[in-house]
C-alpha cells in the first residue's frame, strides 16, 4: 500500500503518517512544494524513532510521482467525493493520496478521476478531520480489506497469560 500526500503543509501530521505507514508496512509519498522541510525537528520527532525505517519517496510535483508511479491508479481523499471510503476496493499495492490540510485535492485533478474519489461521512458543519486521522481511517480499511497481509494480528501479554 501507499499513502501520497499532494504538497503537505504540517510537519507534525507528516511525523504522524510516517510513524502510521511504518507500522503497516506502507510506503509514503510526498509531492512537493512541501510546507517544511523533511528533516525538521518536529517531523522526527512526531515520526518518533520509526522515521528512519520509512520507505519514503519524494517527488517534485505531481506530473513526477505519476511519471515515476508508471501513471498508477489514485484513489483520492476528499471531502467533495461522493462515495464514502468503504464504497472502493484497495487493492495491495493502492495509491491513496490526500491534499494540503488547508485546500485538499485541487479540483483540475479530482475531476480526473471522478470514480477515484472517496470521502469519511462526518457532520454538516464540519469542515474536515485532521490528515493524520484521516490518513489512519483510510488505510486501515484498505488493509483490512486485504485480511491484513502481512501484519502481525494477534499480539501477547508480557508477563501474564490469557485465562481461556
């Protein structure tokens, strides 16, 4: 799996994702311009010691990242999608790419991909979620839809056991 973020302007969120991605085995994709410069402190640190183990890939715009995705299909984020994310089926190697937290997806690339656009169902009056959040929401759907490959599913107590 793969989460694409289109010109991201938090690095904290950014820190989160990584830190997200890391744990489910996903790879991350900035598109420049980013909002901060990737090796700045709050990044880390919100990335934690996972950042190291990211599988990162950084593109100049998005003409790039679809040049050197070998033009992939993009399933977009956005809260102007009229399907919800459960309504599309991620495959292993998905794109899910999410926009600017102040603008999103520009519109010139969702009306590209109109069956590619998916929404989180929220309240009216809310204007969207946190992109980490949202980013969580996501890919743990996708993941779940593919029985989640390759993830460790079951976990243990450390010094006690189970009563069964």
């Amino acid at each position: 799996m793969n989460i694409v973020l289109l010109e991201p302007e938090i690095p904290d969120n950014t820190g989160n994702i990584g830190r997200t991605c890391v744990a489910t085995g996903t790879g991350l994709h900035l598109i420049k311009p980013l909002g901060f410069d990737i090796d700045e402190k709050a990044v880390r640190r919100a990335g934690l010691d996972y950042w190291k183990d990211l599988k990162l890939f950084v593109y100049e715009n998005y003409q790039d990242f679809l040049e050197k995705n070998n033009f992939p299909k993009v399933i977009m984020a956005t809260t102007k999608a009229e399907k919800k994310y459960t309504d599309v089926t991620y495959d292993q190697d998905s794109f899910i790419m999410f926009g600017r937290e102040s603008r999103g997806i520009p519109e010139e690339i969702l009306i590209t991909s109109p069956d590619s656009c998916v929404r989180i169902p929220m309240e009216n009056e809310i204007r969207s979620l946190n992109l980490s959040n949202s980013v969580a929401i996501i890919i743990y759907e996708a993941l779940r839809q593919n029985d989640f490959s390759g993830l460790q599913t079951k976990g243990q107590l450390h010094h006690l056991h189970w009563n069964r």
